[in-house]
C-alpha cells in the first residue's frame, strides 16, 4: 500500500471556497491562506446563532499503544462515511504540534483513504497558529525578565516564577535552564525552563474562549508567579495582555481545510491530553454544529484523558453535550493490554503480536472495559468502532465486537476507513445515526467544581483511572493550599500524567488495580480556568527518540515533500 503521503498528494482538491460553500459559508467568511485553506471569520456566528445544533460526537479511545490505534483516521473516516450516506458532516480536529510530527508519530491527519490534506501543509505550520501562540507566550516571559531587570516594581520572588517559555520541538535539553548568565546587563540570574508550546496556557485558552474580549480577559488573568509575600502576580499587571491579544487575534479564527473526500474539516487548537486538555476549541465546534447535521470531534488520547477533559472542561465552558461516543478499539491494543507484548516506536511489532490470539484479546480486554465506564460514567452512550487492521481475523474481530457489547457499549462496528475511506465506515455511521438519534443521553460532570482541589483529584483518579487513592508530595500540599488561599479552588481539573496506562506508570498496561496516583505539584492555568495535577514523572517538554521522524523528511527533485509519515 502506498504510503500515507503519497496518497494524500493524489487527492484532487477542490478550491477552498467551494469547501466553505458546501456548509453554507460565503466568501465574505473566510481568510484565504492560498487555494485550500482558510481561516473563518467569528463573525459566521451571528449569521448561524439561531441555526438548529447539529448532533454531537466525540471520538475517543482506549489506552494507545505507542504506535497509536486509529483514532484520527477513525474521527475523519466517521465524517466520510456520514457524508457518503446524505448527512452533512463536519469533522473538527486540533492542530498537531510538530514536536511528535518529527519525534515519533509521524504525521498526525489521520491516515490511508481517510485524512485531512493538504497533509503536508495540516502537519507543518498550517496557518501558523501555533507560532503565534509561542511568540506570545515567549513575550510575556521576555517581559516578566525585563521587569525584574529594571527594578522589580512588582516584587516577584523570583523562585516562584511559573511562567516559563515555549519551543514547538522536542527538546529534553531546555527542560530545566539557567537565564541571565552573562552579568548584569544580561538580566537577572534564575532558574527556569521550556514546555513544548501546544502545552501553553495560551494554546488552552484559545481552545476554550468564547471571542476576542473573553479572550483578552483571560489572558489578563494567566498567574505568571507570586510576590514576595504570596500575591499572585497577573499578565495584566505586567500590561502584557493587551500585546499577547493582538498577536493571536487571527490564531482565535478556526482553520477550515478539507478531506481526502473534500469533506470540510475545522483544524483550530493544539493542546495534548497528557499534558493539557487535549481537545480542539470550542468555537470550531460551536460554528460548525449551526453549518452541520453531525459534527465528529476527537478527544486526545484514552477515554480516562482527553474524554474526561472534553466532559469535565471543555464541556462545562462551552454549554454543550455530546449525543454519543465513538471508542476506538483495536485487536492489536487489546494483545498489548494483555501484557504478552512489547510495542516500541519506531522497532519492528513483534510477529507473534500479528499472530491469531483470541485468548491475548480476551485478557487485554480489561482495559476496553474501563474506558467504556468511563463513558458512560458520564451518561453518554458509546459506539466501539474497531479499527481493522490487516493481520486481524474474523474470530478476534468478532470476539472484540462481543466484549464489547458485553461491556455496555450500545453498539459496536468494524471500521476499514483507512484502506476503504468513506465506503469502509457505511456500517459505523449507520450506527453512530442510531445511537445519537436513539439511545438515551444523561449527560452530567464527574464532581462538582464546589469540591476542594483534592477531592476532584481524588475523584478523577479513582473513577477513571481505577486508582485506589492519590498522593501528594510537599510541593503539591504547598501549592494546593496556596491556591485554596487565594480563591482558585473551585476551577476544574486537568490532570498530566502518561498517556500509555491508565494508571501513572506507562509500564501498567490492561486496568491495572492496588495504585496509588503520586501527585508531585499542582499548577495553576488561570486565565485557561483550570488547574493542573502533574503525576508522577510526566513532562510537559517531550524528548526526542534515537530515531527521529525527522530523519526521513526530505524534499524530492520536483520539490515535494517526502517521508512525512
């Protein structure tokens, strides 16, 4: 089979504008960023507002393996195969930070006959959103150092800075740094270190804002460290917000591109689900579900992760409720969750995990499970969509459908999106239109936000992770009571921790029990308006592995891209 690229540089495009018209937007809505893409003017929402909401789904996932299962060639492929079958759909993604793209993913907009394209233009800078929310989180950091410079009015006590700065690349190597070597010319000498930028909380902002003000408040309200004596010290107070605003006045519009069908794909935000809410904004989906029967947006990650933020988070600001859930399975997870297998990025599967193994799918099947409680722990019904793999058999396929089903998923479909496109996920769409016009929606929070800090901690990780109990280190204690003290205590919870367990060891695979999850240090996203849990030793700058993606990216003789996954 041709290489995801390679197919993606075959589709026949249609010129943006005739994307935008397919869902009823004009040319008088869109920013064109050459023939097909264009950023959509918020101004489409006054025009809409009283547009009847489309359904909402949302795809999610059991715990990944490394390599990944399918989840964004499953969210793109559902859009395909709503369209084929007379709905008009729309599928809103987040953008991918360039730090996996050349780490170890790979590209990330989806994959085979089911991916959003340009692909190579979706996977590189795109409208360079992500670019504008490094350079205006790295201004604020540039200021908080030029204040303390030239006398520190403020009086920040430099050991409790918290804002530090951003790259969008993998590099363990800024993780922890030293500023303002050099002398006195050259600044004040102190710790800090670098995120990768997709973990900002300005990313996290543009996710969750509601228009430019809003935006502009909250920005007003980002919490860059503390006084001498305690005081939370402000973006405002450093006069910094208004600046950062205007350099993300064109990032806060949603990105419109296309699929390799031409369906139309909203692409606005960028946060991770391990380190940050993991889901792409709500204004994307809010202008889409006025232009859409059925809108598919993703949660990053498993069910435990992006799926509780998209619950707890981002549906707590935007007001509104999912109509079901799209869980991506795979047999060759569940063989891992078994605990019989090895996956590494970027080593060679193990032959025997290709191997026909009922038995290794039955075992793993704890972890499928969990993360359908965990769905319906949150009153939305689940569709499993299992995403065919070519050494799969009909007995493990069949046997996957089952567990399934006996878990409580309200239905379950084989998906072949990715060889197929849109023809190969008739049968899924089909379901997902019966679930969401059909089964019963109770949806509701998992705790409500008048709790303390920790007992919404607790709640998470008992109830999602399966966790017999949470606990924190000196420096959490320390900054949960700081937190509590000043008022901030009834945001919610946005956890970090691995993405490969359900647990906070990537090393516990299937549903893991008899854990503890160890909370080292509780940060404050303020003007995001949540807080966020750091678990165990997850980073919010990844690394990059021995061989990078990066490697295979090249430039042909015509000038093309090449070895972009």
């Amino acid at each position: 089979m041709e290489s995801d690229l390679e197919i993606a540089q075959r589709v026949t495009l249609k010129p943006i504008w005739q994307i935008a018209e397919s869902i009823g937007l004009s040319d008088e809505d869109l920013f064109p960023y050459g023939k097909y893409k264009a950023k959509v003017s918020l101004d489409v929402m006054k025009r809409v507002s009283r547009a009847p909401l489309g359904k909402y789904i949302d795809v999610t996932a059991l715990t990944p393996t490394p390599l990944g299962e399918g989840k964004t060639v499953t969210t793109v492929g559902l859009g395909l195969a709503l369209n084929k079958i007379g709905k008009r759909a729309v599928v809103c993604l987040r953008q991918p930070s360039m730090g996996p793209t050349f780490g170890i993913k790979g590209g990330a907009a989806g994959g085979g006959y089911a991916q959003v394209v340009p692909m190579e233009e979706f996977n590189l800078h795109l409208t360079g959103d992500i670019h504008a929310v490094g350079i205006a989180h790295n201004l604020l950091a540039a200021l908080i150092d030029n204040h303390i410079h030239h006398g520190n009015a403020l009086g920040f006590d430099i050991r409790e800075i918290s804002w530090r700065r951003v790259v969008d690349v993998s590099d363990r190597a800024l993780r922890n740094i030293v500023t303002g070597l050099g002398g006195k010319a050259h600044g004040v000498c102190r710790e800090t270190g670098f995120d990768i930028t997709v973990a900002s909380e300005l990313m996290a902002i543009l996710a969750l804002t509601s228009g430019i003000q809003d935006l502009r408040q909250r920005i007003g309200r980002v919490v860059v460290g503390r006084s001498a004596e305690g005081r939370p010290i402000t973006a405002e107070e450093l006069q910094a917000a208004g600046a950062m605003t205007v350099l993300l006045k064109e990032a806060i519009m949603p990105t419109l591109m296309q699929t390799t069908e031409n369906t139309p794909v909203f692409v606005h935000t960028g946060p991770f689900a391990n380190i940050a809410h993991g889901n792409s904004s709500i204004l994307a989906d809010q202008i889409a579900l006025r232009l859409a029967d059925y809108v598919v947006t993703e949660s990053g990650f498993g069910a435990d992760m992006g799926f509780e933020k998209f619950a707890n988070i981002k549906c707590r600001y935007s007001g509104l409720k999912p109509d079901a859930a799209v869980l991506v399975a795979s047999v060759r997870a569940l063989k891992v969750h078994s605990g019989q297998f090895v996956v590494k990025a970027g080593k060679p599967l193990d032959p025997a995990l290709t191997a026909e193994n009922p038995e290794a799918v039955r075992k793993g099947a704890g972890n499928l499970v969990k993360q359908i409680e965990n769905v319906r722990m949150h009153g939305v019904p689940v569709v499993v969509a299992i995403n065919r793999f070519p050494t799969d058999t009909e007995k493990e396929l069949s046997l996957l459908k089952e567990l399934s089903l006996e878990a409580g998923a309200a239905a379950a479909e084989v998906s072949e999106v990715h060889q197929h496109g849109g023809e190969g996920g008739v049968a899924l769409a089909e379901k997902v239109i019966d679930v969401a016009e059909h089964a019963i929606k109770e949806f509701r929070h998992l705790y409500p936000l008048k709790a303390s800090i920790k007992e919404k901690i607790h709640t998470i990780a008992t109830h999602m992770y399966g966790a017999e109990g949470v606990t924190f280190d000196a420096l959490a204690e320390k900054q949960i009571a700081w937190l509590t003290e000043h008022g901030f205590s009834d945001l919610p919870i946005c956890m970090a921790k691995t993405q490969l367990s359900l647990s906070h060891d990537p090393g516990l695979k299937g549903r893991p029990v008899g854990f503890k999850v160890p909370v080292r240090e509780v940060r404050a996203s303020i003007g995001a308006g949540f807080l966020v849990p750091v678990c165990g030793d997850m980073m919010l700058m990844p690394g990059l592995p021995s061989h990078p993606a990066a490697a295979r990216v090249d430039i042909d003789a015509e000038g093309r891209t090449v070895g972009l996954f």
